[in-house]
C-alpha cells in the first residue's frame, strides 16, 4: 500500500527537502488531526515511537530508516509520499493529510522469520483499529488489514542489514472518491466503512502501542503466542481463493505464518507469499469482485 524507490538519501537530507509544504498540503485543514510530534508524543506509552521523525513530505518513509544506526522502535512518518509504492512494485497514492503513513525500525534476532513480521504488523493495525472505530478488522494474509471487506490497510517490511523496516499505510480520511478503483482488493478509508473516523495521532499512537505488545512476544517465542488472533482474524479461512490460475479453498495460516490451502483435487499446497485473491461467485455461477466479506467480530485474544 506504501513505499517508495529510487535514490537514498541520509535522514538530513530528507529532511531538509521536505521543509516546505507540498502544494496537497492545506495546513489549516491539517493542523487538528496532524501527525506532529507534538501530537503523537504525548500519546506514546512505549519505547515505539522513539526516536519520532516527521516530514511533511518525502519520496517514501522507508528511505528515512533503511540503512540508518537509530535503536529498536524508531519512526518516520510523513504527511504526504511522493513515490509511494506496495507489495510487489505497486504505487499508492494518498492525498497530503489523508492517511497514516509510518515506518518502524525492528532488529529482531537472527532466530526468527523476519517475513513474518508482516502478518505481526497487521495483527497489530487491525486491533489498533478495532479498538479505536469499533469496528470488525480482519487479515487478508499476509499484510492487508480489512474493514467490512475492504482494504483500509497495507504493510510492506523490508530487510537491510540485518534490520527490518515495516512500513504501514492506513486510509483514515479519504473520500470515495479518492480511494483507488482498480485495486486488486476493494479500497475503503475508516471515513467510508467505520461508523468512528478517529484522530490520525491518536490511532497512530494504538498502533505503535500494539505492535510493541506483539513484537515483544515474537521476539521471545514466534507466532505461537500469537495463533489464537491469526485465526480469529484470518479473513481467508475456508474461502474461495484464486493463486495465479489456481483456484483454491483456503484453510488456515500455519504456525510459521503460511498459508495452507487446498485444491480442487483435494490436494494441499503451502504458500509463502504471492498475490491471494478472494473469489466470491454470483447467482449465475460467475465470479464477482467483493464489496464485502461478512464478518464477525474476532476474538480478541493473542
């Protein structure tokens, strides 16, 4: 849902480039719901979140942290990407003001899965998400996070040097009409599927929080301690999926974060990433693109 490419410039640099406001960017409109440290500081609990960086503007978040010497738990968040990119080279852009755009600095131990620190994030988006709107939001493994079956949520992590920079992008404030239409999961923003649009700090803040509380718990036993919310929140399980040409019913994430699947022929296959697209077939046998998954409220637990 996020991320940026090209050159990388140091932290400074970045810095500098972005003094001046982006043309997107109405600071009266901004300045209730910003994203200032002086906003999301106060808000923090944990050691996530410190140090605080914030731009208005920069090519991607991840360019602030990748390579970078600045401890465990770090943040760079910026008001508005220029190159903004997603899983799988996909750009994303948001207007200035409109999302949550935010990336971590982890250094988790060599004994773990980095890759599985996509599925912890979006553990942690979603009940960030939850607790803050009220409303139901599943994983869409590996990474997206769902509200009423649309995507409101992406994390990319990236691998550098022995560190992990997770990148999340959350749609809190667009409009229909600024929400992309061809994505390959339906678009929604927190303003247009929740009955709650809450303050972009203050659920900046939740997510930080949360993904701290579960970060800690992989980093000490993987995601054992994290099965029993994988499942209450696995917004695939027992659905129709499409993986490339293949149509599939998917069963379950597994203990190490992938996912099981089984084949027309009865057959099981085990993914470890790729494009997972939900099938929904319509009254004549056709298939439709989803609206919306039906969902309960997970169990909160993990």
């Amino acid at each position: 849902m996020r991320r940026g490419g090209g050159r990388k410039p140091s932290i400074p640099e970045v810095a500098a480039e972005s003094g001046a406001s982006s043309p997107q960017l109405d600071r009266a409109e901004l300045a209730p719901d910003s994203l200032a440290p002086e906003q999301v500081r106060r808000r923090l609990g944990g050691r996530f979140g410190r140090p605080y960086r914030y731009v208005e503007e920069c090519a991607s978040t991840q360019l602030l942290l990748l390579g970078s010497e600045l401890p465990e738990g770090a943040v760079a968040v910026a008001e508005y990407q220029t190159a903004g990119r997603g899983r799988r080279g996909r750009s994303w852009v948001a207007p200035a003001g409109s999302s949550i755009l935010v990336s971590i600095l982890l250094r988790p131990p060599p004994a773990r899965r980095a890759p599985e620190l996509s599925l912890v994030s979006a553990l942690a988006v979603a009940a960030a998400i939850e607790s803050e709107t009220g409303a139901a939001a599943l994983v869409k493994w590996p990474n997206d996070v769902l509200v009423a079956g649309r995507k409101v949520a992406g994390i990319l992590a990236e691998l550098a040097e022995g560190a992990v920079v997770v990148g999340i992008g959350v749609n809190v404030r667009q409009t229909e009409d600024e929400l992309p239409l061809d994505a390959p999961t339906p678009a929604g923003s927190l303003r247009t599927v929740a009955s709650v649009m809450p303050g972009r700090a203050t659920l900046l803040a939740a997510i930080l929080a949360e993904l701290e509380r579960r970060y800690e718990r992989w980093r000490e036993e993987g995601l054992v301690p994290l099965s029993a919310e994988i499942e209450a929140r696995d917004a695939l399980r027992g659905r129709v999926v499409r993986v490339g040409d293949v149509e599939a019913i998917a069963r379950r994430i597994l203990p190490d974060g992938r996912l099981e699947v089984e084949l027309q022929d009865g057959g099981r296959r085990v993914l470890d990433g790729g494009e997972v697209r939900l099938v929904l077939v319509g009254p004549s046998g056709e298939e439709t693109q989803p609206r919306s998954i039906p969902a309960t409220r997970p169990d909160r637990r993990g």
